[in-house]
C-alpha cells in the first residue's frame, strides 16, 4: 500500500465497514445483535485468561470486533462470474464447494474469504455466495420464466464493472478509486421493497421453493444476513430474548464443549417486510416477503480431515435419531451423548491429529536451541515445553448448519427433496476460476508455522523431519 493506493486489505475493511452500516440502517435488530456480542464477549475475555492470551498471541484479539460474514444468493453463473471479480479487488478468494440440495436447499455455494494470515488479521470478512439450481425447478415453464426473468437484470451498476477492469488492468486501485468503488459495490447488496415480478408470479416461484422466489423477485441479491463473531453462543442465545430477539430453537453444529470445534450457528426469525409487486395494470400490489435475518457464529478449531470424518459420523447418527421425531431437548442431549466420542481437551485433539494448530517457539526453547541439539520431533519439543501451540481458526462453513439456518428462516414449511446433484464442475465453471481446498490452506498454515518455530528455535534443518 502507497499514500496514494489502498491494498485489498482495506479496501475490504472500507466495504465490511460500509456494508456493516447499512444493514444495521435496514435491520434495527442487527444494532441490538452487535451490542449483546459485544457484551458478551468482553465478559468472556475478562473470565479467562488463558483464552485472551491465546488470540492475543495469534493477533486475533482486534480482529474479533470487526470480524463478520454475510450471505448473498445469485440467479445465474454470469452474475457468479462477476462476483469473484468484485471480491477480488478485495483480497477475497473463492474457498470450498458445497452443495446444500442434499438438505433440501436448491443451491450450491462457495465462501469467498481472505486466505492468508496477514489478511484474515488485518479483516476476516467472508460472504458465503450461493447460486441457484435453476434446473432443480421440476414445473418446466416456470423453470423457463425464472430463466428469462433473471436473464433482464444487471445487478452490478456500470461504474462497478468498470472500476473492477482498472483493478485487474492496473493491479491496484487510488484510494479515491477504492471509496467510490465501495460505494459502487454496496449497491449490489442493497434491500429492495419493490419486486420485478408480479404478485402471481412471486407466489407460483415461492410454491416452489421460498429461496426461489427471493433470488428471482428482486433487482439484485440483497444481503440477507450479517453475521457478529462471540466467544460464548450459549450465552447469547439465551441472552437474545432478554433483548427482545426471539432466537430460533437450535444452535447449528456442534454441542457445547470445553474446546470449541469447527461453527456453531444461531440466529433470529427473518423478518416479515412489505414488498411492491408489479401488476399488468402499471399499479402496484402490495405483499410480503420474508428473508432477512440476524446470526451469530462461534467458530472453534479447524479439524484435520481425520476429525472431520468423525465429526461428521456423530452429527449423522444424531440427525438420524432427530428424524425419528425428537424434540429440541432430545436433539441437544442425543447430541452431547455422541459427542462425548470427540476429545474434548487440546493436548489430545493434537496428538490424535484430529484438529489443526499453529506452532510456536517458547522462551525456554528459544534458550535451549542456543545451547544443546533439541528433539526432532514436535511432541518431544512440546512435552519439553520447547514448543506451544493454539487452534487455527476454523474459517468456513458447514453445509448442514447453513442448510439449517437457510430453513428455520424460510418456514417450517419447506421440505422440498432434491436428489444429492452435486455439481462442482458446473459451479466452478460458472465461476471463472476452481474453488481453494480449505484442507489443503490449514495444513499450509500449520506447516508454515513449524518452519518459523524452527527457525525461532535455531533448528530449521529439524522442521521437514518434525511435520513429516
């Protein structure tokens, strides 16, 4: 970055920030959201200590103020197209598939995020952008009319696309270039009270699925939630109401734990808004819409894939009991029971290999590298206390929890089966570009902190044979 030109760094920062604005204008709640995480958070930090010098360590205590994701849904692969583009000027990568028709979602989605360390500090910000099935839409002509529907729109203003050209040309873009670019983007998120289809059609999309009738029916893809990141989501979960926010019944993901793994999800029920339908007549039909909503996230560890195939063993036989017809307190105590076959502490999550860490070197180590050869290998180095390591942050999603939120927030109601269509060629293909292995960045990062730590301990010759 020059006095003259913003890094994508903080061009995200200006556009997180901007987006942040606008959504706590649009979504009083969401004000209401910020300032009981906030609450919370600064009381968890207070009450353990060995939590804040973790994150301290790991320069992720002022990230955790600013931190946020978003979601979009988009209606067809040109407008997926330019979205990466437009992420991109802000350091944003396309990171993960995944495909929620196996939960009754008809989309498939990637998050677009930052992936190096020195930009998940500097603003973690994700937005996990989904695109619709079109061909998942059974009643032939209704598919058709989506199709041409979404074929007339332009949800990018022609200021935007031009700014993002000078980007990819130049490489960079003057700060003024980045303010007016932000402005730019945020019009492509922005709530619209007035519909592009009529009453009748709206209600022949939402029969078909709700998330259908939201992507089509509008000018662009309204971001639909913002979501705070807390330390605690029990505690603001049961907090929520005292606040008058009615939560939604379940916390997504994993149970409650000493250890916190991969995301837990919580939210509050979308909001009913009137909307504008057009009419042949040239007037107006009033109606109502629902889609937006307020969420919250606590992320944990990022699993190795040894943990994530047991994660996902255990979550599958506890929703296989809650499809039985379970209720909540059954759901959550079937889920506590089975989680009690994941370890639960730090010292055994590593070494079973089950989750992902960032390596660093002691003072003691440091000390003991000057004066004798130390151990080779990393559990030698960390029971000597040569080493010390923190959980990587897990920084994407899981699709069953997003699946989850997507249809509390959308109504009981919806219960559409689709046949498992995993379709990553066809995504990525739209895309532009192949979505980045999540697994594959995790590991980098932990490999990348053994090196340093080698280096720190004066034994790089010492960190090939340590990971191996």
């Amino acid at each position: 970055m020059t006095a003259l030109h913003a890094d994508p760094d903080e061009i995200r920062t200006l556009f997180s920030r901007a987006m942040s604005e606008m959504y706590r204008a649009e979504v009083p709640q969401y004000g209401t959201l910020l300032e009981l995480v906030s609450d919370v958070n600064r009381e968890i930090l207070q009450q353990h200590n060995e939590l804040c010098a973790s994150l301290a360590r790991n320069d992720e205590l002022d990230r955790l103020s600013v931190e946020r994701h978003g979601a979009i849904r988009l209606g067809r692969a040109e407008e997926l197209f330019n979205i990466r583009r437009v992420f991109s000027v802000m350091g944003m990568h396309a990171v993960g598939y995944y495909d929620l028709s196996v939960a009754g979602v008809p989309v498939h989605s990637t998050a677009f995020r930052p992936i190096a360390d020195a930009a998940l500090r500097r603003n973690p910000f994700r937005v996990f952008t989904s695109l619709l099935r079109v061909e998942l839409i059974e009643d032939e002509a209704l598919r058709r009319q989506a199709e041409q529907i979404l074929a007339e729109r332009q949800i990018f203003t022609p200021r935007a696309l031009e700014l993002v050209n000078i980007f990819e040309t130049d490489g960079r873009l003057t700060r003024p270039q980045a303010e007016e670019f932000v402005c730019e983007a945020l019009e492509t998120f922005r709530w619209h009270s007035e519909a592009t289809v009529s009453l009748d059609v709206y209600r022949k999309l939402h029969d078909a699925h709700r998330l259908i009738a939201d992507v089509v029916s509008f000018k662009g893809p309204h971001i639909n939630h913002l979501t705070p990141r807390t330390l605690d989501i029990d505690a603001v979960q049961a907090g929520m109401p005292r606040r008058g926010i009615v939560p939604k019944a379940v916390i997504e993901g994993p149970p409650r734990r000493n250890c916190a793994i991969l995301l837990r999800q919580t939210s509050f029920k979308a909001l009913e808004e009137p909307i504008i339908f057009r009419q042949t007549d040239g007037k107006g039909a009033e109606g109502m819409h629902t889609a937006r909503f307020g969420e919250i996230e606590q992320r944990g560890v990022a699993l190795t894939p040894r943990g994530r195939e047991l994660y996902d063993a255990l979550l599958a036989s506890v929703r296989q009991a809650s499809a039985a017809g379970s209720t909540t307190g059954d759901y959550d105590a079937g889920l506590a029971g089975a989680f009690t076959a994941f370890p639960d502490d730090w010292a055994a999550l590593r070494s079973q290999g089950l989750a992902f860490f960032r390596y660093s070197a002691t003072p003691a180590g440091v000390e003991a590298g000057k004066r004798r050869a130390l151990p080779s290998s990393l559990d030698e180095l960390v029971a000597e206390g040569f080493l010390r390591y923190d959980p990587i942050v897990y920084e994407d999603f899981l699709p069953v929890s997003a699946a989850g939120i997507f249809q509390s927030n959308l109504g009981s109601d919806v219960q559409q089966n689709y046949a498992a269509r995993s379709n990553r060629a066809a995504f990525e293909a739209a895309l532009g570009a192949e979505v980045q292995d999540e697994m594959t960045l995790y590991a980098e990062t932990e490999r990348d902190s053994v090196e340093r730590a080698m280096n720190q301990l004066g034994s790089p010759h010492l960190a090939r044979k340590a990971t191996a």
